[in-house]
C-alpha cells in the first residue's frame, strides 16, 4: 500500500513538473522565467539597480580614474554601445577628436544617472547616447517612467555642459525567433517616438538607428545578431556609417 501511494505522488510531481516545464517554454523558456523572476522583486525595490555585478564596479571605477580629456567623442550606453570598438569603426572621421567608449553592459537610465557626473568632467564636444532596452526587459519599466529618467539626463547635460552637442539614438529592435525571449518590439517603437519628442523639447538631434536594423516582421534583421539583442560586426559597421555624418 505505501508503495502504491509513493508511486502515485511521485507521478504526480513528475506530472506537475512536466506541465510547468511545458508552460514555462511556451512563454519564452527559462529567460522569460527569469524576467518573471526580476518583476516580483522590482515590485519591492529595483533590485537591478541595487545590485552591480563586479565587471560593472570595475569598469565604472576605470572610468572614474582615466585622464578627462577634453573635446572629445563619448559614447554612452549599455552592452549595445560598450561592445563597439568605436575608435577604428569610425576612421578617419573622428581625427580630430578623441573617441572615448563609455558604454557599461547592463546599463540603465538610472545607473547612467548615478555616473553621469564622470561623463561630465570631461566637457565633451559630442555625446551619443543609447539607453533604454535594460529598463524595459530585465526591469519591465513602463515607457513613460524611462522617458522621465531620461529628461534627468537630459537635464544635467543641458546645465552642466550646454555647449556639448547631444545625439539621442534611437533604442534598437530585438528578435523574438532568436535563441533568448527578449521585449516587445511594439514597445520599443513606443519609446523612440517619445524620445524623438524629447529631442525636439531639448533642442538636441534624434538619429533613427532603429529603422535600419529591422526585417520584415519590424524585428532586429537576423543578419546582425547571435542572440536577438545584441550586434555582431555586421551590425556595428552600419551603425558607424549611419552617425559619421553627425562627426
């Protein structure tokens, strides 16, 4: 009798086990487990923001302690824009100007706004910023609270460093069919149609990154990622090409 009872308990775990696992990859797999995951949390505190990785701490004290140079070119932003070896992918367009990269994988709205002041200090001829795809997938932010972490940004620029040319990027596209479950895309053209305002509102340029990278279904164009989000060099290539003309 015991065993007959220990054979059904056991049948109906795997059972549960099985429908869950079921459900789960329906809905995106384990990275849509995740997310889920980091919504109940930020329903507390933004736990992404709290937390740093150590590769993140690092690169943000590198930045911190590096030599301020002056008329320079810095690109600001997440993974997107820290990948980019921007210095050699823009060429001789930039030969009188540094090119610092000071993009930050796992990037958001708010972390830029905790080290913006280093951005700052060093009086930029020109800033290219790309932020935006962090708050949404791995925080579930609303578009609305991005944009208003964004004017902060905007803010700071336009009072500290009012002769620096600003350049908002729109935020990228991602691929839905492509080996991780990313955002939605419907919300990522929501976001840039506001930051195009914002734009107009700060009297800075907007440049459309998005439209050149989507295929036919408005996803991120197979033929520039690996992994649905991020850019191979393909991608960065074309990227450069589109803003040599702001130089």
């Amino acid at each position: 009798m015991k065993t007959i009872i220990l054979f059904i308990s056991v049948s109906l775990n795997i059972i549960f086990l099985f429908v869950t696992f079921i459900l789960i990859y329906k809905k995106g797999g384990f990275s849509y487990l995740a997310k889920k995951l980091f919504n109940i949390f930020n329903n507390k505190q933004d736990i992404f923001n709290i937390y740093s990785p150590p590769g993140y701490i690092h690169k943000k004290s590198q930045y911190e302690l590096l030599p301020k140079l002056n008329n320079c070119i810095i690109f600001l932003g997440d993974s997107i824009t820290d990948e980019g070896e921007w210095s050699e992918l823009l060429g001789k367009s930039h030969i009188n100007h540094n090119v610092l990269n000071r993009g930050i994988s796992g990037d958001t709205t708010d972390r830029i706004l905790q080290r913006i002041d280093v951005v700052i200090e060093t009086q930029p001829k020109q800033i290219f910023l790309m932020v935006g795809i962090n708050d949404l997938a791995m925080i579930n932010k609303s578009v609305g609270k991005v944009i208003d972490k964004y004017k902060q940004i905007l803010l700071k620029f336009k009072n500290a460093i009012p002769d620096t040319q600003v350049f908002i990027q729109s935020v990228l596209p991602v691929n839905q069919n492509i080996y991780l479950y990313w955002e939605d895309n419907q919300k990522i053209v929501n976001l840039n149609s506001k930051l195009k305002d914002l734009a107009t509102e700060f009297d800075y340029e907007y440049i459309d990154i998005h439209s050149y990278f989507i295929d036919a279904e408005k996803q991120l164009d197979a033929k520039y990622t690996a992994d649905g989000l991020h850019l191979n060099g393909k991608a960065y290539l074309l990227w450069a090409e589109i803003i040599k003309q702001y130089l």
